[in-house]
C-alpha cells in the first residue's frame, strides 16, 4: 500500500514540539525551586538525583514526562536556554522604548508640534517672506530711482548724491542690512518727488491766521528772528505738503503751513503790505520749478524754517 502522508498519523510530527514544550516546563519547575537545582547540580553525581527528584515531582502531579525531556530541560537549565536576557543599551533600544512609550507622549507632543507650526508659519509669512520679497525686490526699486532722479535732476550735486545713496544701499543689502538698505530707498523716492514738484510759495492772508511771527532765539534774549508763515501751492492751487526742519529743535514733520525766517525789513514791508487793506498782494515769495530740490526766493531770506509757533 503506497503510504498516503494525508492518512499518516501526525503524532510523530507533533512529537518534537511536545518535548520542546515540556522541556521548556522542567526548566520553570526548575527556576521556581531555585535552590534544589542549585544543590543537585553543584557537584559531580548530583545530576542524577535532581533527574530522581523530577520523576518524584511530575509523578506526584500525576504527569509522565520521559527522562529525555528531563535530562532536556537540565540541560537547558544549565546552558541559560529558554532564558530571557535583556537586550544591551544601545541608541537603538532607547529609541524602541521611547516608540513603544508612545501612547503617554504621541497626543502631547503632537499637539506642541502643531502649535509649533502654526507659529512657524505665522513667523515665515509674516517675516521671513516678506524680508526675501523686500531683498529680491530691493535692487530694481533702487535703480529705477536712480535712473529716474538722473532723468528730473537739473543739478549735478543732486546726481552725484544720488549715486553715492544708491552706492550705501546696495552695500546694505550685501551687509545683510536690509532696514538701513530701506531707508535709503525712502530717500531716493522723496527726492525724485521733490524734483518732480512744481510749486509757488506765498505768505497766507487768512482771517484769525498770522502771516507772521517773531521768536527771541534762545542764545540771543536781546534778538529777534522773524518769520512769514508760508504754504506752497501747486498749479493746481492745491496746497502741497512738504518735509520741513524745524531750526529750533532740528526735527523733520510733514507740514502745510511752516514759518520762513526772512529779515527784518521783508518782515516789516508784508507787514505793511496786509496793513493798508488786510490784503497781501505781494504775497508770492518763492518759486520751485520742476528738477530742482529747493524753491528760489524772491524775499531776502536764510532759507532758515519752524514748524511751530
């Protein structure tokens, strides 16, 4: 009869596993009396009375284990098998502990992770992008500027500065400095503004509004300096707001009304002027043409200028 491996009887598969199994218990009977195997296999002789004391022990449970597996799991006892070593410390084992304690740090971590992020992205497009936007974009501004303030200026001081503030500004921006690189564009767009204005200045005639001033300067309790309270009006007649320093503090404001120092006698001949009919009819005492920085003036003056009076 041809032998069918379907029909065979497996016990003889199974038969290995078993003893494993067994052995594997003879050695945890044997761990948990600690102290007898420790006494019968500590000398020569004594093996075969812990073999003894195992048949005792599975007999009295009732369990018939052949004396292989015992003499297996003797064995076993001595060679450390079936034994648990810890893994030796190594980087690699405490990033397994830290990923098997996942569970306790995941939710928090993630969560400080999101914040984290959020911030970053708030940091990124609130600074940092608009910081490389500002440096990609920061040379043309500059150029074009000094192309144009070259095109309008009709003095050639006002190029020669030009150049040197577009020179510092691309310096800037080599140096990192971007803030300072900044300013120095602020500037070069006011003066091509300037150069480009065409205006007159006129002393104002207004009810309940000086057209005049005097201030004691405050070195000088015995001097005077006056003053004609001046606007500048486009061709539009519209008034134009200019950057005026004021001489007695040296601070720079946007005005529309400003006091410029003239002398005593251009003071005192307005004066007379608004005197007679309360109407200034010379009251145009400077003119700004286009391409120029500073208006030319028809009135005695040191150019001198207070924002407050």
């Amino acid at each position: 009869m041809v032998d069918n491996p379907i029909n065979r009887d497996r016990s003889d598969d199974k038969a290995p596993l078993e003893d494993l199994m067994a052995a594997m218990d003879v050695v945890d009977t044997l761990r948990h009396d600690q102290s007898i195997a420790e006494r019968e296999l500590d000398g020569e002789g004594r093996r075969e009375r812990l073999l003894e004391r195992l048949r005792d022990m599975y007999s009295a449970q009732g369990i018939e284990v052949p004396d292989h597996v015992l003499e297996e799991g003797i064995a076993a006892l001595e060679q450390e098998r079936f034994q648990y070593k810890p893994v030796p410390q190594s980087w690699r084992t405490k990033l397994a502990h830290i990923w098997v304690s996942r569970s306790r740090w995941g939710k928090p971590v993630g969560f400080l992770a999101v914040v984290a992020s959020l911030f970053y992205g708030y940091y990124f497009i609130s600074d940092v992008l608009p910081q490389q936007r500002l440096k990609a974009n920061l040379p043309s501004q500059i150029s074009s500027n000094f192309s144009a303030i070259v095109g309008l200026a009709k003095n050639q001081d006002v190029v020669d500065q030009a150049k040197t503030s577009s020179q510092a500004a691309y310096q800037a921006i080599d140096d990192g400095d971007l803030s300072e690189a900044k300013s120095i564009l602020s500037n070069m767009q006011e003066v091509k503004r300037l150069l480009g204005l065409e205006y007159t200045v006129r002393v104002i005639s207004r009810p309940n509004q000086n057209s005049g001033v005097w201030r004691i300067p405050p070195n000088n309790p015995s001097g005077k300096n006056y003053y004609l309270i001046v606007e500048a009006i486009d061709s539009n007649n519209k008034v134009v707001e200019l950057t005026i320093v004021n001489q007695e503090n040296n601070k720079a404001v946007r005005k529309k009304l400003w006091g410029l120092r003239v002398s005593e006698e251009a003071f005192y001949k307005v004066a007379a002027d608004k005197k007679d009919d309360g109407i200034i009819q010379s009251n145009q005492v400077g003119k700004k043409a286009r391409g120029y920085l500073k208006p030319e003036f028809s009135i005695a003056t040191s150019g001198a200028t207070i924002t407050e009076w």
